[in-house]
C-alpha cells in the first residue's frame, strides 16, 4: 500500500474514526485512502476553522482524538485559532497537513510554505514524515501524544510523494501510558491545608476535575472540610446540572476575581493553575490569588485529576456521600422584550436531560449559564483559548462524537462570524444542534474594555471598530443560506416557542435572538 | 504621547492612511490612537482574513501599504493565508500585532501565545517593539521594509504596555531606497539571446513587468525581435485591454505549461523566476521551461522591470512603438443557459473602462479572462499564492484603494467560503463592488486533480470531500444576510440585465451565476 493507506489504516488501527477534512491538491492521496478505509468517516468543512475547531469539540467529548485534513501551510493556518484553543482545553486532536512533494519544495511553488514552522505555535508536537513507510509510524506516534492526558495537539505534515509512494505498511498501535499521578507528598500538602488553615478555603478546579466522577470527590472533600468549590472561569468540560455536585466560577474581569478570592486563606488547585487575569490593564493586577493564602498546586492539568481528588478525599476521611448536591432550580421569565436574563430563564427550564452546550456567548450569555446551574443534567464547554470564532465548530464536533445527545450552540454574533460555514456542515451532516445566535450588533465586550484600558471619551472612529450594527447582519439569511432553517425571535414569547420547536425536532436549526 | 500614539503617528507621516481592523482587547490603546489621528482611515473586517486581503487589494493598487490591526497570536493566524498570497504578491503590507504587556507573557494567560513565531511564515521581516519609544521606531523600520520594491510583508509586534506607556514621540519617516536596477551584464545576455538564438523566443514577464509602462517596452522588443509576451499564471496586477500590450498567459496545468513553453530556444525572464508546475504530480516534471533553451533570468521580482526593458529596447534599438497591441474585440454570447463562455463574453462586453477585476474565479473564471483581452481598459488581479479565499478581500481593498474605479470581484463558491465576511465590509463602507459570484456548487478544481495524481475509481466519500451541493449555498441569501443586495441568474439574458444593472449603479452588489 502507499504511504497514505498506511497512514489512515494506522489511525484507524489506533481508534480514530472521524476525519474533518478540508483538502486540496495535495492531499488527494489522503482522501483516496481515507475513501478506501471503512469506519474512518469524513466530514467536509469549508473552512478550515471549522475544521479544527470541531476536532475539538469532538475530542472534549469523545475523550480520543479525531484527525483533520488540512492543505499546506496556509490550510493550516486558517486553523491556527481553533487549535489554540484545542490545546488550551487539553483536548486530544490529530492533523495531517498536506505538503508538496519533498523533491518539489526547492522550487518554491506558489504555494510552498515553512508547514512546520506554521504547526509550531499551536501544537504540542509536529512531526515531518520522512518516508512512505515513516508516515505510518508518524501517524501511531501522533496517536500517542494526543492521547496525552488529557489530551494533545499533534501535527503530522505529509509530504505529497510519502502518501503516493507504494512500499508502505501499518504499524500497530502504541501502548498508552496511565495518566500521571499525583505524589503523595501533594496531597498530603492539599489535606494539611485544608486541615489545619484557619478561615474560608477552597478547592479550585479546572481540566478533567470538572468531569462528574472527579466533582462526587470534590464534593466528598466540601463535606469533610467545608471547603467550597471554585474552577476556572472557561471549562474545557463542565458537567453539571440538578443532582450534580455545584460549583462555583471565577469571574472574567481581573479585579472581580481578585475580590472574589481575596478571603480565602487556603487553596488547592487540581487539574489547573492558579488563574491570571485573561489581559492585563496599566495598574492592576496579573496574578488574582491573595498574598499570604496558602496555594497548593495538587493536580496540574496533566495530572490524574480523578485520582487526586480521591486519594485527598479518603485521605481526609471524607464521607461518601458529597456536599453540595445541586437542587433543581427554576427562574421566572418575564414575558415581553427578550434580554439575556429571560433567554437564560427559558434555555435553563428546556435544557434538554443530558444536553451539550457549546457556549461562546460572550457578554449575552452570562445570565444563562448561571441559571443553567440546576437545571437538567448538561455538559457545557467553553471558550478555553479565548481565540473567538470557537463555538459553532465546536458544536458540529460534539455533535459528531455524540450523535445521540442534542446539542445546544450558545453564540455570540460578533464571534460567530469567524467560522460562520459551520452551519453548512451542520446542514450536511444533518447534526442535532439547535444555535441561538445572541445578535446585539455589536463586540460588546470591547466596549467595556475600550473603558476598562483606561480610554476616555472614544470618538467615532473607535467605536465604530466595535460595533456591527452597521450593517445590521441578518443570521436567519446567512442560516438559511447554508442550509439550516432560521427563525428570529425579540421577545421571550416567541423564543420560548422557537426553542421548544426546536428542541422537539431531530437536526440543525438557528433561532437568532434579538437582544 | 503614549507608545501607541507615536507608533500610528510614525504610520501616518510615512504616508499610510488606511488600517483595516480586527481589534480586540490587547489593541484597545491603537484603536485610540486610530481615532485620534486625522487621515488615518480606519475599516473593520469581521475576520482576520478579510482584513489581511484587504491589505493585499490595497497595496497593489495604491503601490504603498496599508496597515493591518490584529488580535494576537491567534488573531494574526487567521490572517497568514493571505498575507502569505500578499508575499507571493509582493504586496506592501505592515502588520500591527498587539500581544499581552510584556510582564503578562510569563504568566500564561489562556490567549498566550508565540505570536513572533506565528509571524514569521508568512513574513518578510518581524519584528517585537523592544519598549514605548522602541514602537515608533518599528514602525518606520517597518515602513521601509513594506516599501521594498515592489512591497514586502512587515510585521511588528505590539505588547499592550509599550502602546499604554507615556513618553514616546514619533519618529521621522525614513527615506526609500529606489528599486534595485539589473546590471547591464544582464541587459546584454538578454539582448544576446534575443538576437543571436535561431527558432522561436519570448519575454516571461511576471510582477511589475505587468503594468502599462513596462508592457509598452517589452511591446517594443516584440517589435524589434519577434519575441513573444508570455506572462506567469498568476498575475499580482495585471494591466490590459484593448490598446495596451498584449500578453499570453501560461496555462495553470503543468504539462500543458510544459507542451507551452516546448518550442522557444529562448527565454528572458523579467519580474519573475522560471516557472514550475503548481503541485507536484507522480512522474511529471516540476521544472516547465525546455530543456536546452537560452534562460535568462535579466530581472527578478526584485529588480526594477521597467527599467530592465526599457535596457533591453533600448540595447536592441527597438522601435518608439510596441508591436502586439491589442485590438478591440467583441465575443458573441450564446443566449439561454448561462455558463463560463457567454458568462465570459457578457462581462467583456460591459466591462467598464477603468475598471479593476479580482478574478478568483478558478475553473469557472477561464473564458472570461480570454474574452476581456480585448475589453476596455483594465487592471486584473489574480490569486498569486493560491491560498484561497482571497477574491473578496481583495476587491474590498482595491476599492478603498482606487474610490472612483469600479470593482468587479470574479469569485468562484468554494474559494469564496473562507472569506465570505468580507461582503459585509462592502456593505459598511459602501464599496463599489460588484461581486459575481460563479456558483458550481463544486470544489470543481479538485475533481479534476482527483484524477491527475492519479486516483482511480473514487467512491462516494471521496467525491462527498469534493462537493458543495448538499446542501446547496444560496450565495444571495448569505450576501443580503451581510447587507450586499443580491439576484440570482442561470440564464445569459438575466446575467446581462443583473451585470449592467449592477455597473450603472454605485455601490455593492452580489449576482449569482448559478452554473
């Protein structure tokens, strides 16, 4: 077989079912082979942020990689912010880049590009074939660090003549190695915090800490210690919902978060680091831990999360049962003129048991996820690399990697404009994902921060850099467009009737909301 | 002044006017000092791509750069594609990059990232501000590095505390170096080759050896010595019509290219490298000029072609006047079903005087380019790196750029996905553009290299990574969506009625060509 099949039949001997693809001429040798491979499905993307940004969604959920198929440097390029977030969120994700023959790179063809040193900024790991055969290898290596715990960026670049060049073979797939554990010696550190600190404490929680098994541990801990329980403000993978131990979330804005820890004299951090503020602004601050807590690091993100938690839990003589169990909640809606605050009335009273909520909602969508905190059981992810242009890929890629569950795309306008083609696949694929497209005309969010960096009185000139309201965008004809009907709805009336239409009925559909 | 405002001033007193944004969070203080400085123009685009296009259209036209305003490591990812078509282009573009305050980068903030590194790719030149007044500094260093004949790719990165810093002042604009000329060696060898070799010879022109003044002296060597005018594939501006110099294309296939170029015994290159084929292909040459002829490398990219060929007519003692100016041509257009060739013949047909054409049209946009040779007046502007996506940008920036010439954007379906924001930027400045838009519903080009790698039989799946017809694309729906008005035609009568409708109008329009 050529280098191509081996490579695709190496992924598929590894697991790896789902390619997102968004080939070109070099990369007609992957997609034959892709085409000759059984279970290994393609999924077209017109753009390659799409692409990506759906491996994403789909290795948050399906917890193994899927591969993308990208086109030479600048295909590659094009998928630069979503992998950005893809390895912010820890997810595992696999792409082959297409790349001229080796022989014909010197001749610098209008196309040709350093591939790799366009790989490197946003992977974890880039790899150049060196042969048919060595593609193969390449592709089970690719395997294995992606598979990192809890998952990787890697980057395999294909030379075209590897994929059509005869002589080659797959190769068996690597022995993964357990996620790594946590010494004694932190958690001991973590229980004698706890323990022995006087004043409020907190456990605070990111990556694979915010997965339901590892919360039941957390909660044991609340229940022994009093300890409450924090994670960081944008979740890889957030399980939540009524009955599910309840966690609170760090604010946005640098200033709110450090007041919002400030009386904590004791906290322990698993499956994350001690957070900083996302920008900084003249005079205020990075780092938002108080000075004089104690800070007990217990779990990184690549640290077994789980068997942190655990081993802290029994450690302490935890009971079994958790605190801090979430009590079905319901907010009243008021009727008339939608805003943010009934839209999060009505989404949390629909949610849909077991429910995927992609959310890139930005300034709109606060009020949502809070009100979402008791409602039936969801897992909610997040812009984790805060490169915008996440959510409605990452919708497409849950979508995939659970077909059975519906999906809920949370977006805001202004970032879903960056990866707008994501309906089309969602249309293609028929995928059940029902978005609200969050339309205020505007990049709210650097609005305040225009402010917040210390801008006075902006002119015109500056806010009309923020502003999308000239021309208004019409998301239900973009929708319509691509293929996924669209309503659009500017009061709680006709949103109420709109989601329960859509949530009712199996594949895409776009309810864009005037707010 | 802070460092932001003396590094958009510096901008400004080098003679740039324009700054097409996508700003977020990290940029607040350059928004401000955009704002703040008279005759700094400044147009948002809703992706990063949009703008790096736009700057792209911008620099060809107005031979100086535009600036680009960019969020980030990420943020400038989504824009490499086209700057790396900007590079190949040899366009003038400078690049601000804001990045985090130089003591957040440690700290590893969710949007870290390399940002030097994403750069440099698709860079001629980067460059990270060192402090405040180090800003302004880079920014007439990147100045003059954008203006290097004929333009170059010059990216400064902007860390956020540099722009916020009091104490900085702008910086004297640094004086052009004039374009590098050939030495007369090479002029001789030219001229040599031109005279002495037996059989069939041309002039392969490529870059600047393409505009109006340069065309009228190769025209002179044609006159003098029976050389034919050949021109790369893929033009950066191409100038044309009836009355100017006319010139052959070389075919994009390479074998064609090659069968093209078999019979001459000498070519002299100006403006441009020999040419290779696009992509590699299993057993065809990379390399497209006959073995055994005369090459003559007389000017590259870099060096003056104007004055190289007006060396050359000189040396030879051409004639004043070229010979193979074009005469006009009329091309009947065949009524009913609309496709490529009366498509083709229409648009020449109205084409107005003056006009400048973004012509991504790939395999739909072939006939019409043949057909305007002998149109009135115009300038042509082609996918020079062959990343697509780049034919909407770019005519939004070569109508900021030339306000009084009318746009007519070529754009082909699939190309015209990745950057289909940019109709929204059209509608907000109100550019005179009119978009047509070649719907095929088809990666058409990749069913053909399908083939040509030499792929067999290919099934279902793979053709499916081909195709862009389920679901359809109802461009109109998606162009009113973003504000542009927009018709639909399938036949040539209505394609004609649409088209002068659109050309005695101004302002932005979409027509699409359902084909």
């Amino acid at each position: 077989m050529n280098g191509a099949e081996a490579f695709i039949q190496t992924l598929k001997l590894c697991g790896v079912e789902v390619c997102f693809a968004n080939p070109g001429t070099s990369e007609m040798q992957l997609v034959a082979a892709i085409d000759q491979t059984p279970g290994m499905r393609a999924i077209l993307g017109l753009f390659e942020g799409v692409v990506t940004g759906a491996a994403d969604g789909y290795g948050r959920m399906a917890d193994k990689p899927a591969v993308t198929l990208l086109h030479l440097g600048p295909g590659l390029g094009n998928g630069l912010a979503n992998l950005h977030n893809a390895r912010r969120a820890g997810s595992p994700v696999i792409n082959m880049v297409g790349d001229h023959a080796t022989y014909h790179l010197h001749y610098n063809a209008p196309l040709t590009s350093d591939a790799a040193g366009v790989a490197r900024p946003m992977s974890d790991w880039v790899r150049v074939s060196q042969s048919e055969r060595d593609l193969a290898q390449a592709g089970a290596e690719a395997f294995a660090v992606a598979q990192s715990y809890p998952g990787k960026i890697a980057t395999v670049i294909v030379p075209a003549d590897h994929a059509w060049t005869e002589g080659s073979a797959a190769v068996a797939p690597p022995t993964l190695p357990a996620p790594a554990q946590v010494p004694a010696e932190a958690i001991a550190q973590a229980a004698a915090a706890l323990r022995e600190v006087d004043g409020p404490k907190c456990l605070f929680l990111g990556g694979r800490a915010l997965r339901e098994d590892a919360l039941v541990q957390a909660g044991r801990i609340a229940a022994a210690t009093g300890a409450r329980l924090v994670c960081e403000t944008f979740a890889t993978r957030h399980q939540r919902g009524a009955g599910r131990v309840a966690v609170e979330k760090l604010p946005y804005f640098g200033e709110m978060a450090e007041a919002y820890l400030a009386d904590f004299k004791a906290i322990v951090f698993v499956g994350t680091e001690p957070p900083v503020s996302f920008f900084a602004y003249p005079g205020k601050p990075s780092f938002l831990s108080p000075p004089g807590a104690a800070l007990v690091r217990m779990a990184s993100l690549r640290e077994d999360a789980l068997g942190a938690l655990t081993g802290l839990a029994d450690t302490l003589g935890a009971p079994p049962e958790p605190a801090l169990v979430q009590a079905p909640t319901r907010f009243p809606a008021e009727d008339g003129r939608l805003n943010s605050a009934n839209l999060g009335a009505i989404l949390a009273e629909l949610l849909p048991e077991n429910c995927i909520v992609s959310d890139e909602s930005a300034t709109s969508g606060g009020a949502a996820f809070a009100m979402c905190a008791g409602a039936a059981q969801h897992d909610w992810l997040q812009l984790t690399g805060g490169a915008i242009g996440q959510g409605l890929p990452l919708a497409v890629g849950a979508a995939v990697a659970c077909p059975d569950r519906k999906v809920i795309a949370l977006q805001a306008d202004g970032s879903g404009m960056y990866t707008n083609q994501a309906l089309w696949t969602m249309a293609r694929e028929q995928l059940d994902v029902t978005t609200i497209l969050l339309n205020n005309g505007s990049y709210a969010i650097l609005n305040i921060e225009l402010m917040r960096v210390g801008v006075q009185n902006p002119g015109p000139k500056a806010l009309s850099m923020l502003d999308l309201k000239h021309p208004e965008i019409n998301w239900a004809e973009i929708s319509t467009g691509m293929g996924v009907p669209a309503v659009r709805v500017s009061t709680a009336e006709e949103f109420r009737a709109a989601l329960a239409d859509a949530l009712a009925a199996k594949g895409p559909r776009l309810i864009e909301a005037l707010l």
